[in-house]
C-alpha cells in the first residue's frame, strides 16, 4: 500500500494549521496544538520544516512529542 509521503505530509499539515491560525483569529481560541506524530520519520520531518511554517527567533526552541527541534 502506497501512502502519502511523510515529507510532504509534514510541510502541507503545518501550513494548513498556520492559515487556520490566521484565519479568523483562530490563534485566539486554542493555547496549544499537538501533532501525533507515530514514527521517527515524522518527528524529523516535523522538526526540519516547523520553523518554516512557524518562524521563532534562535533563542526559542520547539517541542515536538517530546523531542527538542
């Protein structure tokens, strides 16, 4: 079975999520979102393209289920 390919999953989920955010002020209404993510694949791809859709300054880090991107 051919499944979507994690890389493209990861950027095309978090950009989704950062148009919601903007959307209607929806960064308003939640404190936190949480990906699930399953396997050590997704946690990297996460991880490499998080800052991209949510740019912090280098003194902040992100916290992706627990591992430190």
């Amino acid at each position: 079975m051919n499944s979507f390919p994690i890389e493209a999953s990861a950027q095309l989920v978090l950009q989704l999520v950062r148009r919601w955010l903007e959307t209607d002020n929806n960064y308003e209404k939640v404190d936190k979102i949480i990906f699930n993510l399953f396997q050590p694949q997704e946690e990297t791809s996460y991880c490499k393209w998080v800052q991209s859709a949510f740019p912090l300054p280098t003194t902040l880090s992100y916290d992706v289920e627990g591992i430190t991107c």
